[in-house]
C-alpha cells in the first residue's frame, strides 16, 4: 500500500514510518522539519520539505509568535500537503494539521487516518481551563473556528489513531467506532546495564513540560504533607512557573525540590533517582515511565497516564488516581520507607521494559496500523469541506 504521512514536527512519526515499512508498505513523509531530524527514518522512506519559516525561528531561537500567527502558518503547510498529495491510497496527517489535507485525499479517492495522541479536544480543554484556575494562572479560550476545524478533522478521518484507553474514552459515542489504539512504545531501548548514580538522598524524579497537564500540583502537595527527612524532588522541565503563582509558592516553601532544566543525557537523570513518577492530569501515552522502568527505576503514574495502563499495579509499578495527592503521598512514602519493595519494584519494572523493547511493544503498535489500513473508508459518511477561509 502506498502512504503518505504529513507532521509539522517529527513527533512519533519515525515509529510510524518505520512500522509501515517493516509490512512492506512505501511511505512518503512531508514536514517543515529536514530529514535529519527524524533520528532512525528508514532510508526506504521518502521525504520531502515544506519549509515553514516561523516554526524554524520558533525552534531555533525559542521566540514564542502569537497563536493566530502559528496557526496560519500550520495551516499554510496543510493546504500545501493537500496540493502534493499524489499516488497514494492512505494519507495519515497529525490532529490540528490536517484537515485540507485529509478532504483532498478523501477526495481522490483515498483514506484519511487522524493520529491524535492527546485526548478529544474538548475533553483536553476542559482539564486545561479547571487546572489553570487552580493554579491561579489565565486561561486562554481557543478561537471557535479553531475548535470547529479540529472537530471537522475528527468528522472528516476514517479512522482515528489514539495512543491509550485513557484517550480514547474521551471521544464520544458518536466517534468511538473510528478509533484504533496503538500505544506510543515501539522498539524502546533498554540499557544493557545500569549504573546508579545515587546517594544516601532519597531521591524523586519527575519529567514534564506543562505544569497543568503533569500534574505538578498534586505533587508538590504531597511532597509538602510528606516533609520527608533527607529526600529530595527533581523536576526536569522548562516551564516558566512565573505564570502558575500557586506552584510558584508552594516552590519557595519546598527547599527539597530542584528544578533541572537541562541534562545532556536522561538516563542520567533517571539513575539519579530512587523513584520516578508521572503525577499527569492529562497524559496521552507517556514515554518517560518507561524509559525510567528500563533504568532499573521504581515507578508511579496516575491513571490519567495512558502508559500505566501497561503496568500490573504493585507489581512492576504503582499506578494511582490522578489529581489525587492523597494517594501520590502514600505511593511516594510506601517507596521510602520499603527499600526492599522498592528495588523488588525496580527490578520487575525493568523487566517489563525489556520485555517491550524485545519486540512487544512493537507488535501492538504493527497490530493496530494493521488495523487501521483496513479501514473500509466507503462506510464513512461524507463531510461538506470546512467553509472558514484558513
């Protein structure tokens, strides 16, 4: 079969390519991103660039251009796809990227597969909005034409990856028979050995870039009612807590927690810790639980976390309800008081991990794009194309 996949950046699209063409399949990709961004691309798959000039400059030089600015210029990259597309029989275009893209292919005859790896948009909005009151920072209201095209790319897609259970409950009834799961895990990598870089300390890690959809609230809250002695909480993230002046405080009461902007290597950061843990509100899949499990590491992750759905509570990790700093205490002060549990934890964690880098997680990612290329795209109905002028 001949696909074509469009993504802005590189994202998961390499696991992607790369599954489609282990079956065989010939892939073209087109993003604004060059070809030596997408680290481990099949040199059978074919790409081609579609500059886009303000996300360059975002990237490189990490000045943020207003939301309507940015949006114009993804949509300028869809419409450009959507002229490209040629010789293909399934078009695969990331959620909010895609939708000229997708009626054209539709249009020629062809499948359009949404990949959304975050939850429904409304359903994502709605924890955004109720988290950053809680945080005391502002919430910005999306335009309504860019909810209406994000909902026309759901309405438009024959079918709709998502990478959890988690996410795919968050579709209503009217959309559930188009989504196909396929967790995030590929072939991940596994250290062949790990060397812990640790002391008498304690020590916690969590990775995460936006504060509200971590769910760095729920942790700094139990690390406060925990007061542990000789303990510590590493936070790798760039966020500008400036904006969230409730984490802000709680950051200047906690003088055991440490902010890490940067590590030239994570597993580093993961053989720093004792425990790791992905306190998400929101969290479609969440890659780090397992790259922490595969660095001989204990782990936590809410329920909200799509990855925990792969763990056996108790036993090769500790899964919790999310918004909950009840619970994320006691999962925190369980590991801190039963180092035996704790390295038990660690050790059959790691084995889930290597037993996913061995080929399983592979398996389940190749079943569901199966899945998906079997979409019989005749059974969908038919959606007028979008009428707003972007």
């Amino acid at each position: 079969m001949r696909v074509v996949i469009s993504v802005l950046r590189p994202f998961h699209s390499v696991l992607m390519a790369n599954t489609l063409t282990r079956d065989q399949h010939s892939v073209k990709l087109y993003s604004a991103a060059p070809r030596k961004f997408f680290k481990g691309l099949a040199k059978e798959t074919k790409t081609r660039l579609i500059p886009a000039p303000l996300e360059i400059i975002s990237r490189f030089t990490g000045y943020r251009f207003s939301f309507d600015t940015m949006t114009r210029e993804v949509f300028t990259f869809d419409r450009a796809v959507s002229l490209l597309l040629a010789n293909f029989d399934t078009y695969i275009g990331w959620a909010g990227m895609s939708l000229h893209a997708g009626i054209a292919a539709k249009s020629k005859g062809g499948r359009y597969v949404l990949d959304r790896a975050c939850p429904h948009y409304d359903f994502q909005q709605d924890i955004l909005r109720e988290e950053s009151a809680k945080l005391g920072s502002a919430f910005v209201e999306s335009p309504d034409w860019f909810r209406e095209r994000v909902i026309r790319e759901y309405e438009e897609a024959d079918a709709i990856l998502v990478p959890s259970e988690y996410t795919a409950r968050s579709f209503p009834a009217a959309l559930k028979h188009k989504v196909i799961k396929a967790p995030l895990i590929g072939r991940c990598n596994v250290p062949e050995s790990v060397e812990k870089k640790r002391d008498k300390t304690f020590t916690v890690g969590i990775v995460g870039g936006e504060p509200r959809r971590k769910g760095f609230l729920y942790l700094l809250l139990a690390w406060k009612k925990l007061r542990l002695s000789n303990a510590r909480l590493l936070i790798r993230t760039n966020a500008d807590f400036s904006q969230y002046p409730v984490l802000e405080e709680l950051l200047k009461e906690l003088s055991n927690v440490e902010i890490v902007r940067f590590v030239p290597d994570i597993s580093e950061f993961y053989q720093r810790c004792d425990a790791f843990i992905l306190s998400s509100v929101d969290d479609g899949f969440g890659m780090a639980l397992f790259e922490a499990m595969a660095n001989g590491v204990p782990c936590i992750a809410t329920r909200n976390c799509g990855a925990s759905e792969l763990l056996t509570n108790g036993e090769d990790g500790l899964v919790v309800d999310a918004r909950s700093d009840e619970q994320i205490a006691e999962a925190l002060l369980r590991l801190y008081q039963n180092e035996e549990e704790r390295l038990e934890i660690a050790e059959k964690g790691r084995q889930t991990a290597l037993y996913i880098a061995s080929g399983a997680g592979a398996q389940m990612y190749e079943q569901a794009i199966r899945e998906m290329l079997a979409v019989d795209s005749s059974q969908i109905r038919a959606v007028p194309a979008p009428s707003h002028n972007t």
